[in-house]
C-alpha cells in the first residue's frame, strides 16, 4: 500500500491534552508515513480546501466516528482513510500527566496498522454493505407515567401515530404519587392534566391500559412487537419511559400527604439508609426545608450512615435551615410505624436522642418517620431482555453515549427516556421526552444507513451457544436444527462490539468492516509502541 499521509486536529481541547509536536515526530520516523500535518479544526471548511486534491491513504486523528464519520468520510473523497478518535479516548478522559500523548500514539499506531492492512477501500465496503433504515412512522411508548405522556403527545403532535401501553389500570405514574412537582412546585394534577387531555380523542393516541410488552423481533421497517393483550403491532421506533420505584423507603408516600396542609404534626426523622440514592436525598431535603418554612420550631434531623457521603452544599443547607444532621442509626430503632392514609393522623413513635444530649438519652417520639431507601429501575428483567437492552444492577438501563447522546440507546430507534435510565427531576424527564420525540420525528425524516452487524457462517458453525452467552444486546439467537443447534444473527441489535467475535471457537463469526488480519495488526501495534 501507498504511504499514509498523516492530519492531526487540534480543536477540543486534544492540543491541550496532547503533545502533537511529539506525535508529529514520531510518525514521521515511520516508514510507513508519508508525511504528518496539524491543522486547527479537521472538520471544517478550511482543512476542506486543504486537503483538496490530496491523494493516497489518509489516517485522520480527531474526533468519533459515530459522530463525525461521514464528515471525515467526505473530507476524505474517493481515498482510502481511517479516522483515530484522540478527543473522547485521550483528551477528555486524560491529561498530559497521565498519558495522554503515550495513549494517542497507540491509537495512531493501531489507525495506521487498519489502514495499512485493509483490503478494500473502507468507502467502497460501506457502499456495499450499509444498509437504509427505513423505518415505519408508528411509535410504541412504553409507560404513561410523566415521561410516556409528555413523548407520546410530542410525537402525536408532529403527526406521528403512537401506541402508549401502561401495565397498571391508571395513567400518571409519579404524578399521581405526589402533590406539586419538584423542582417547580407546580401542581402534579393540574400537569397530568395538560400532558393527558385531548392525547386520545384530539391527538389519536392508542392508548391500551394493563398492558405489557411481550415479545420483540426486527421486521423490515422497524419492529414487530407482541402485547399481553394479544395485539400485535409493527413499529419503526420505541420509547422505554418505564420510571424507577423505591425500594425500602417511603419517601413518595410522606410527600403525597404532608402537602395536604394539617396532615403533619410533630417532630420529623429522616432515616437515610445505606446506598441511598442522591436524587432521593436532594428530594428530602427540599421537603426538609419546605417544612421548615412550616412549621419553625418543629425538630427536624437526618440520621445518616457514615458510609454515605453528604455534599457540602447539604451540609450547609441543613445548618442554614436548622436541620440537623445526626450521623450513624436511629438509636433504639423505630418502634412504630407511619400510617400511610391521608384520613388517619400520622402515628410514629421513634427513638431518638434529646435535642442537645447527644446520642446517649433516648426518648419516645410522636412525628414522622421518613425513610430514604434505593431507587431501583421499573423495567422487568425479561422486558429488558426483550428489548436487548442491558440493565446496570439498580436495573436503570445502559445508555449509549452519555456525554453526546443521552438518553440513546444501543439499537437504532430504541429511545429511554426519564427514570428508566436514571433518577431525575420531574422538569428533566419531560424535557427530555420532548427532546426524544424531536429525535425521533429526524430519524423517521432523514432515513438514516446502518451496518450490519456482525456475520454468521452457519456452515462453520458448531452450536456451542457461546455468542448467545457472551452478546450484552441478545443479538446471536441459538436455535434448534435436525442435527443440533446453530446460531443466528439479529443484525439490528448487534453494536459489532466484538465479544463473540473474539470467543467463537470456530471462527464462525466476522466483523463485516474488520479482518481477522487487521484485528492482530492493530493489536500487535498497540503492544509494540
Ligand atoms: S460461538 Fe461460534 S460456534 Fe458457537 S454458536 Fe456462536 S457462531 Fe456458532
Ligand atoms: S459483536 Fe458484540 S454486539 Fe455483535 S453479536 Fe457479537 S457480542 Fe453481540
């Protein structure tokens, strides 16, 4: 292969990070290497001009590929190139102390050592093995809580037709929960009522209640999807806004009924439990203050475990507002418990230290006991897998990308939206359920390409079951055949991470851009630097 002309761009902060003078003289030694030039900002209009006219094989090193690709692919012509991203691997997640510019030399060298072994022209590959997303204008939403409502009537607003499944018999989730919304204060009730009226008679929003997902597979234009109330659908995209629950806590409950005024007497005990969640701290605390502003002198404190870690601006907050903050359990324990009925008076008797004594006086206490426990993802494991999504093990589900694209994830037209990914503020999930449905509306206007996945040679294939094992997204499917089993490929749900790839003890498996010859050149450039 010809030699590889080399371009550096130094915007995002990768000159800051990286030395590229240092890189500069290091590929420039290389046989390989034709030349090596840094340039202000690869993307734009004047390192177009630049590179106009230039020939051979390029190896840009910039930005990512699933973000910038088709600008450097364009920048990039007819000629074979490879594009390093030295911004997301070096430059944001390193400094110059810790090996930034050693780390970018390995990703260059592995750039180089791809290119240089590639076979066909990367662009010609594309061309012949992309496929179109062209995927139906019909949304499944999964979950009417806030986050559900506010994406469905986005979307049926721009035109799209929705499906909206809840599996309980009342739409709402959280907003029938609480009273007002936090951060805001709005009225929870008055904001179901502008996310719900006129979503089925006006809007035409399918709406089945009691509803679950059952099954999933990819159909030509998106995918079929099976309801436990027997419907089936074929959609080109769907939304996860499952929420989240808390578990050992009752957080929710306590702010549905001290917000209806004269419901709450006494002292109040916030017991914090370990592994709390911080969004549920921030929460309590502004109902802490909230009650302050109440009821002045009532006594109000935080029991905290030393294992958890308060924020400054907690502990400042508490001191300006007199709550306390007593670290380690409630001593004694609870001995009763807080009657959960908005028409029964609260009835809770903790023991609990006398203001000032420390934690050795214990006395008897007539308030409200508030605990704070996990918040935990609200999507089923068998649903998660359904849809190919891996969970953490809070069951929030994985997120693609979370500095440039939040709230993706892995397979094309899936979309999270709100707590299912991770808990957040009532104003946030609606927001971005409005920004998903936007994502959505381009998706379906712009018919993007994908790659396929990886690829199944079913001839060589033995059935071991171990790419079904190993594939994080369910994409390799084990199935029975006259003489054994054999393994087939969801291409849609495959991310070409590589994994099964890797294992196959056969070789059965390949990576339709990537050789097996250029796997090893770059991993034995990566250990040779
Ligand atoms: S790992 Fe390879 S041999 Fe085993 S089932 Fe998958 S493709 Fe077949
Ligand atoms: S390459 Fe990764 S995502 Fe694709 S099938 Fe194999 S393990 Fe799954």
């Amino acid at each position: 292969m010809e030699k590889v002309k080399i371009f550096l761009c130094q915007g995002c902060e990768i000159s800051q990070k990286i030395d590229l003078e240092k890189l500069k003289k290091h590929f420039n030694s290389l046989a390989q290497v034709q030349s090596v030039e840094i340039l202000a900002q690869l993307g734009d209009g004047a390192a177009r001009e630049h590179l106009n006219g230039v020939e051979g094989a390029l190896l840009f090193g910039a930005c990512d590929e699933r973000t910038h690709g088709s600008i450097f692919a364009d920048l990039a012509g007819t000629n074979p190139h490879q594009l390093v991203n030295l911004r997301e691997r070096c430059a944001w997640v390193h400094d110059a102390d810790t090996g930034a510019t050693d780390k970018a030399i390995r990703l260059l060298s592995m750039g180089l050592a791809e290119l240089t072994t590639r076979n066909t022209h990367r662009n010609t590959q594309k061309h012949l093995t992309e496929w179109d997303l062209d995927l139906l204008h019909r949304v499944l939403v999964i979950g009417a809580g806030p986050a559900g409502l506010a994406c469905a009537r986005a979307l049926a607003e721009q035109g799209i037709d929705v499906v909206l499944i809840e599996k309980s018999n009342r739409l709402g989730g959280t907003l029938r929960r609480t009273r007002t919304v936090w951060p805001s204060g709005e009225d929870s009730e008055k904001l179901l009522h502008r996310l719900y009226d006129g979503l089925q008679d006006k809007l035409h929003v399918t709406v089945y209640q009691e509803t679950e997902l059952v099954n999933l597979e990819e159909s030509l234009h998106g995918y079929e999807v099976k309801l436990s109330n027997d419907a089936e659908e074929e959609v080109g995209a769907i939304v996860v806004a499952t929420g989240m629950r808390e578990v050992s806590g009752n957080l929710f409950e306590f702010e549905y009924r001290w917000r209806d005024r004269g419901k709450f007497r006494g002292p109040l005990a916030f017991e914090v439990k370990e592994g709390v969640h911080p969004f549920l701290l921030e929460t309590a605390f502004w109902d802490a203050v909230m009650l302050r502003h109440e009821k002045p002198e009532e006594r109000i404190v935080f029991f905290v475990p030393e294992s958890v870690v308060l924020s400054e601006g907690f502990k400042e907050g508490a001191e300006k507002h007199n709550i306390e903050i007593i670290r380690g359990s409630i001593p004694g324990g609870v001995t009763g418990v807080m009657s959960l009925r908005p028409e029964r008076k609260l009835r809770v008797i903790v023991k609990m230290p006398r203001r000032g004594t420390g934690v050795t006086g214990v006395t008897g206490w007539k308030g409200a006991h508030v605990k704070l426990g996990k918040l935990v993802g609200n999507l089923s494991e068998n649903l998660a897998q359904a849809l190919r999504i891996p969970q953490d093990t809070n069951g929030y589900l994985a997120q693609r990308r979370y500095r440039i694209r939040p709230r993706d994830v892995v397979h094309p037209g899936i979309f999270v939206v709100g707590g299912a990914h991770t808990p957040m503020p009532m104003e946030e999930t609606i927001n971005h359920a409005f920004v998903v449905a936007a994502r959505i509306k381009a998706l379906f206007d712009t018919k993007p390409k994908r790659l396929p996945g990886a690829q199944i040679d079913e001839e060589v294939c033995i059935g071991c079951g171990y790419c079904a094992a190993v594939c994080p997204y369910g994409a390799p499917i084990l199935e029975r055949t006259d003489t054994g089993h054999k393994a087939r490929m969801s291409p849609r749900f495959c991310t070409l991470c590589g994994l099964c790839i890797a294992g196959c003890p056969v070789f059965a498996i390949s990576d339709p851009v990537k050789s097996r010859e250029s796997i090893k050149a770059q991993i034995d450039a990566w250990g040779k630097v």
